[in-house]
C-alpha cells in the first residue's frame, strides 16, 4: 500500500507538468483573456500595448512550487529573518524613518517596529524588489498552473494599476507572483490599500517610504491590527495538555488558558496581556518543539503572508527590533524535516485511504489534513498536535 500510495502522489505531483501539452498555445491564451480584461473594464488599446511583449516564464511554475515558507524548514527561514544582518538593518532603519515611522503609528495603529519588520523581510528594508516583469510572471501563473485563478484576477488587477495611472509599466518589477515594491504587494492589495501618504497623487511603493510604510500599516489595521496588543509569544504548556486545543482555529480567553496552566517561560501570562483578550495556542513545529500564544496581531500579520514561519519571522524580527527579544526555552526540532510535496499529497492519501476524511489530495497541510491527522493520531495513542512531520509520514504509511 505504502509504494502504491507514494506512487500516486508523485504522479499527481508531476501532474501540471504534463498537463502543459493539453494548454492552449499562449498566443491564443492571451487572445482569449482579452475578452476576460476588456468585460472587466480594461481598456482594448490598453491590453494590447501592455500585453503584446508579455511572455511565459517556466520558473515562475517552478517557485511557485517551491515557497520558501512551506519548502525549509520552519526553524531555518525564522534563523535567516533573524541573521544579525537583517537585525541591523531593521534597527537602522527604524532609526533612519523613526519621525515618520512614529507619525503613521500614530494614524493607523500599527507598531513601527511590525512596519519595520516587514519591510525587511519583503524587500530587505528596500533593497530587494523583485527583477519579474509581472504582467509575465502572472501572464504565466494565468496561463497554466495550479493558480490559474489567482493569476487572472492579479492580472486584470495589475492592468488596471497601469490604467489608472499608478505606476508606469516600467515600475511593475517584482516577485514570481506579481507582489510589488518595498513591502511587496499584489495588484489587488496595491488597489485596496495602497495610500498616498504625501499628497503627491501618486501611490508610490517604490520609492516614497511615506507611501510604503502608510500602506502597510492601511492593510494591518483593516485587517485587525492593534498597537495595544502584542503579536504573540512562547508559552510552556502544562503535562497533560490537550494538543488538539493547539490550533488557530481555537480561541481562548487569557484566563481560560491561564488557568489550565499555561504559563511564560518565568512568568504569568497576565504579565504580558490583558486575562480578556481572546487568543490561540499554536505548536509550528509540533508537540516537541515551542509553543506559542497569538492574538489577533498575529492573525493579521498571516493576512500578509498565510504562512505561519513568515508570521513568527515577523513577529521575532519586531521584536528585536523593539529591543524586547528573548531565546526560546523549548529549541526548535532541529533533527526534523519539513515533508515533500509529493510527501504531504502522500499523507493526504493515506488519511483518506484509512477513513479520515483530510479533504482534496493537493499537498496543502490545511486545517482538515491537520483535523484528520489530529484524529489518526488520538486512535494510535500519538500526542494530537496534527502536525505533519516525515516520522509521523513513516508510521502513517505503515499503518
């Protein structure tokens, strides 16, 4: 069963690759999405100045395979957003824009140091952008791929930037998936949220900091941000912790986690925050590695980035950059490993296979491969931290 389940996964995994021969040509792709952008508003003349030099791009299908928040190791991409470099340079920064970082947390309510740690890690504080040209890097996504969706609705949304008069063509470099200046937003983010913070008429993510920074903290606060609260931090949970209560999806009053035993290392949880607010436990790493508590700061961050090793990496970075930093009193497990793709369409596979019910085999560990997972685990007498690790992969093929 093990081989013939491996098996099948690895096929579903080279699935898009064979799937090419059947797409449409991309002269005709871009023909036909024509149509999709006119109905949408975009201009004709428009379209077809701005997408006759667009071409596919075969990395982009290659990264977006392969992001590093899902591919590394959770503990490797957290140790590089805290390497002394980006520490550095999130304390220059902070220094260098302190005036104005200070003004637009007094507007919107967002932490400069969270603003700060952000544009590090999106454009390492200004200096990385993105070199894709992205009406061809989402030309590619559009046109074949597993985010065909995604990839339309960002390229209209880029074309109307162009339309609009936000930026010149010139200007929309950025990443594989079309996220764009200082702190990397995608078209659609760009047209929500972005901010024209001097009054100059343009929403410049490119080069005005004002503009940057106001965005970003625009997006955090509709998304929930409070200057008030803190992102989150390491907790120690007491022996005999019910695992499946460590989920996002489980929200908890302060007090309610207090008084099951859930402490700080060295402290109270009231030391840090209000005993009212609701928040979560989360175990990144499983039950053998750190445990955390998160608010509602951290639930926006992950509206940036749905990634739960950006959000820590986030939240760490504010931290040092704050001067608030503290070591872990439960180290990462180092001797882990993150699963393939093939590994977690694999395991989805196998849950599905023995009854539990995880959802679409699609290689995502999302809340109903973490439920079924979390189930598999309590009928074996295996803590039920859900989480997806290659030795947890070996027993379940083994079941």
């Amino acid at each position: 069963m093990r081989t013939r389940l491996l098996a099948a996964a690895m096929a579903l995994t080279a699935t898009p690759l064979a799937a090419q021969e059947a797409e449409p040509d991309f002269g005709t792709f871009r023909e036909q999405f024509r149509i999709d952008a006119v109905a949408a508003g975009i201009s004709p003349n428009l379209y077809d100045e701005q997408m006759a030099t667009v071409k596919p791009l075969p990395v982009i299908l290659k990264r977006n395979d392969n992001q590093p928040e899902f591919v590394r190791p959770l503990w490797d991409y957290v140790d590089g957003a805290l390497s002394e470099a980006r520490i550095r340079g999130g304390l220059e920064g902070y220094a260098s824009e302190a005036d104005l970082l200070n003004t637009i947390e007094a507007e919107y309510g967002v932490d400069a140091e969270t603003l700060v740690a952000i544009w590090g890690m999106e454009s390492s504080f200004g200096r990385i952008m993105g070199d894709e040209d992205v009406l061809s890097a989402l030309s590619t996504l559009a046109y074949q791929g597993r985010r065909q969706s995604f990839g339309r609705t960002q390229l209209i949304a880029a074309l109307r930037i162009l339309q609009n008069g936000d930026a010149r063509r010139e200007q929309l470099q950025g990443s594989w998936a079309g996220a764009m200046g200082q702190t990397q937003f995608i078209p659609t983010t760009y047209l929500a949220h972005a901010v024209d913070h001097d009054g100059d008429g343009k929403k410049d993510l490119w080069s005005d900091r004002g503009d940057v920074f106001a965005s970003t903290a625009n997006y955090l606060s509709r998304s929930g941000y409070r200057a008030d609260l803190p992102w989150g931090f390491e907790v120690v949970l007491p022996e005999g912790f019910d695992f499946a209560q460590a989920d996002r999806s489980v929200g908890r009053s302060v007090a309610h986690w207090q008084s099951a035993g859930v402490t700080r290392p060295g402290g109270a949880l009231s030391d840090r925050i209000d005993l009212n607010e609701t928040v979560s436990i989360i175990l990144p790493a499983g039950a053998n590695g750190p445990a955390f508590l998160v608010t509602d700061n951290f639930r926006a961050i992950l509206r940036y980035n749905n990634a739960t090793a950006y959000a820590l990496a986030v939240g760490f970075l504010s931290d040092a950059v704050a001067g608030r930093s503290q070591p872990l009193a439960n180290d990462w497990p180092r001797d882990d490993r993150p699963l393939t793709l093939a590994e977690r369409k694999a395991l989805q596979e196998t849950l599905s296979g023995l009854g539990y019910e995880p959802g679409p085999v699609d290689g995502i560990i999302g809340a109903g491969t973490r439920k079924a997972l979390r189930s598999w685990q309590r009928d074996n007498g295996l803590p039920a931290d859900g989480y997806a690790s290659a030795l947890i992969l070996s027993r379940l093929m083994g079941a």
